[in-house]
C-alpha cells in the first residue's frame, strides 16, 4: 500500500475549527478509500510544526506529499515540507489540495484556494513539479487522482531501487528485447545483473532430487496429469525453477528476464515456460518474481509495475491473432502464465512444448476480467509507454499453451493500425485490473511520453 504524507496547513488568524472540521473530513475519505496516511499530532500553522512534522516521518517510506491548504497559509509551509523531505533524500510526487468554500457575502472563512496558488508558483520556481485539486472531502475524483498520484509515487520509488536479473542474451532477430542497460538506469534508476546462462545450467543439473521432489508436490495441487508427462524432462523443468529461484534470491533481483531458447532444449532438454510461469505466480515461495522469455528486459520491467501496482502476478504475451469482425485478439505464449490466471471453467494441464516436444509448460484460458496492458517500449532510441485497457473474455483457449482473447477498448482494427504504424514491440504485458491512471501518473512523474491505447 502506499504511504501518503498528509500535511494540513492553517493559519490561527482564519476559521480554524472549519479548518479541523475540513481536514477530518478529508482524513477520513482518504482512509475509507484505503489510503495509508502518515498525519501530524495537529495543523501545521508555522515553519517549528513543519520541523516536528518531518521529524515524525524519519525513517519513513514516502509515495506522496499531499499538502492540504485547510486555509490559507503563505508558501514558506509547503516549500519548507518539501525542501526538508528532498534533505533527507526524498523527492516524493507533491498534491496540492484545496477546498471551496461557500460565498456567504461575509466573512472568508478559509481562503484555500489562494494558498494552494501561492504553493504552486513557489513550487514551479524551483522546478517542483505538482499535481493539484480543487474540490471538497467527499468528491470522489480528487480520492482517485490521490490514490493514482500515491501509487505512481510508489512506483516509481520501488523502481529506483529495483535490480532486474538477465539470464543470457536475447536471440538473434529478437531485436524487441534489446536490453539498454544504460537508459533503465538513467530513466528509471534500475540496476541490471547479467546471469550467464552457464550458471543456471550448472545450478539445473546440481539440483538436490529432494528439492525437485518438493516442487513437484507443490505443483501436484495444482496440475493433474504431471504423472502422465515424460518425468526427466519433467524434473528438468522443476530443477531450473530451483536453479532460477536461487539466482534471484541470491541475486536479489525483483524480477528476471530470461534466454528461453534453444539452449534449454538443445542443452538441458526442457522447457522453462513452467518454471517461468511458477516463479511469476509466486508458486512456493512468498514473492512473485515477474519473468520474460527471449531475454526480454523491458519486457521483465513492463511486468514487474504492473506487479507492483496491483499486488498480483503479471504476464508477458505475444499478440499472435485479430478477429476484426468480432473485435477482439488473440494473446498467446508458449505456457508461462501464472496459474492464478487460469480460468476457473477449465483445468490447467501441464504439457509439452508446442514446437520442441519436451514438457513444461502450462496449459490453459485466461480467465475472464478487466486487464490492463502495457509497454515499457522503445521508440526513436527513447523510452515511452503504451498504455491500455480491455476484458478478458470467457473463451476457451485460441491456441494450446497459455492463451486467451483480449477484447480492447480501443477498436481491433485500430489497435493493429498502431501496432504497426508505430513498430511497437512483439511482447506486450498485463495484469488483472484498472491501472491505467496509475501508469499514466507514473509517466508524468518520469517525463516519459504516453501512446494511449484508449
């Protein structure tokens, strides 16, 4: 959940029991919503409030400064609360809030808005940037924009601290998985560790058969036929999600992005969808580790945000079919979903490779559900991102593997018009929810451009 900051700014010379009435009323929308709110022991009406306010928040986690003008109050409160964060090294996303006020013909009782004016020029002046709202408590447009505000702050904070693991190069003629380690790191401030492919291999083959053993009890629950899949193959599958667990925790990486062929089949003869697919679900371990086949970074990052915003496990697709009549398209990959996309309606199976024969992979329908799509995508040596919304349909599977039909909000024809006009990448990635607010929140906040699929 992520971490608001909530400074109420008051001046004494104004209607300070409007101003507390005001600002409990905020308070507790907020916490209805869900927000988690870091609140002061009272109004803030002096710069020695503002010192014991940020004093409270030592040591804190930060996604939002959201300051609340309950009356007026000159810049110096707002500009001393962010100018103390950014001294302790944090730069959370700033919300100005103010709230009208009803034109009695007397006396005004809180002039916020004139507060939140004075903030934000002080603010723009030193190239601050601000989100901002003009609205009461109880107006539901100003609790998502918070909320949005709030999860891109924490978003973009947990990248910055990020360590993302690729295992191998991406193959030849996979030019949609260059990794630029350089532009992850200037942009988002991701740090890149490089696996050889050699040490997954030799960590594969080491792997205690009691560990193997393990693993397939746990995958027993969820699968019915493992028993009917050829078992050294199998195992070998079951061996490298040990052997890439590891690496992560070792590495302590968030998420992986991996050289899924032909080396697994021409050298260890398996597949590593289905460890892939387990260790997205988090499948016996605590923490998802978001994946991508072909060693494809941007991919494992795309995946690993929309992890984090909606506390689910993510999915990299390839778009592989359109029905413009019908309106929808088909995603599919080899069998690295999560198993808690599964659709309820059908049985997952464990299977084999559709192309090399050899198990593991998962075999299901997506279920049905909003999803949200996106791409961390590179256009013109830059990096901007594609952003868009649809449902999963209730449908049996297109094609064997993990697989589904995505109808958009945007029409079929149009969405295959913007694939190509604009070269967008062959792998695109969801997650189960609305967050497009979210990310497009995340792009201003990191000056990235958005291409809207909407």
């Amino acid at each position: 959940m992520s971490k608001i900051a909530f400074a109420p700014l008051a001046r004494p010379t104004f209607d300070v029991p409007l101003a507390q009435e005001v600002t409990q009323a905020a308070i507790a929308q907020l916490q209805r919503a869900g927000s988690d709110l870091l609140l002061p022991d009272s109004l803030i009406a002096d710069l020695n409030g503002t010192q014991a306010y940020l004093a409270s928040l030592e040591r804190q986690e930060i996604d939002l400064l959201l300051v609340f003008q309950a009356t007026f109050a000159d810049s110096t409160l707002a500009v001393g609360l962010v100018e103390g964060l950014k001294a302790r090294g944090l730069t959370p996303p700033v919300f100005l809030w103010a709230v009208p006020e009803a034109p009695t013909g007397g006396r005004l009782r809180l002039n916020s808005l004139c507060g939140i004016n004075l903030a934000g020029h002080a603010l723009s002046q030193r190239g601050v940037k601000y989100e901002y709202a003009y609205a009461a408590p109880e107006d539901p447009t100003v609790l998502k924009q918070v909320k949005a505000l709030a999860a891109a702050g924490m978003l973009r904070r947990r990248l910055k601290e990020a360590r993302l693991g690729v295992v191998g190069e991406h193959p030849a003629g996979m030019d949609s998985c260059h990794l630029d380690e350089a532009q992850l790191g200037q942009v988002l401030g991701i740090q890149v560790e490089r696996v050889p492919l050699a040490q997954v291999f030799a960590r594969s083959r080491a792997a205690a058969p009691e560990q193997v053993s393990a693993v397939r009890q746990v995958l027993d629950q969820r699968l019915d036929n493992l028993h009917e899949l050829d078992q050294t193959p199998l195992n070998g599958t079951l061996s490298v999600y040990l052997s890439l667990r590891e690496v992560a925790q070792e590495k302590r990486v968030d998420g992986l992005a991996v050289r899924c062929w032909p080396e697994f089949f021409t050298d260890l003869g398996c597949s590593a969808c289905g460890a892939m697919s387990m260790l997205s679900d988090g499948l016996g371990q605590h923490n998802p580790i978001p994946c991508s086949c072909e060693a494809d970074a941007n991919g494992t990052v795309t995946q690993l945000m929309l992890h984090w915003l909606a506390g689910e496990p993510s999915f990299g697709t390839d778009i592989v079919a359109m029905d413009f009549e019908q309106d929808f398209i088909s995603l599919w990959h080899c069998g690295l979903a999560p198993l808690s996309m599964a659709n309820p309606n059908y049985q997952p199976h464990g299977t084999i490779h559709s192309n090399r024969k050899v198990p593991l992979v998962m075999e299901f329908p997506l279920k049905p559900g909003v999803v949200t799509i996106a791409r961390l995508n590179r256009h013109d040596g830059q990096l901007r991102l594609v952003v868009g919304r649809g449902e999963m349909l209730d449908a049996p599977a297109p094609f064997s593997g993990t697989s589904g039909r995505l109808r958009l909000e945007t029409p079929t024809r149009r969405f295959f018009d913007t694939l190509m006009q604009e070269g967008l990448e062959h792998h695109i990635s969801l997650v189960y929810g609305d967050y497009v607010a979210e990310l497009q929140a995340f792009a201003r906040l990191s000056s990235l451009p958005v291409l809207a699929l909407l």
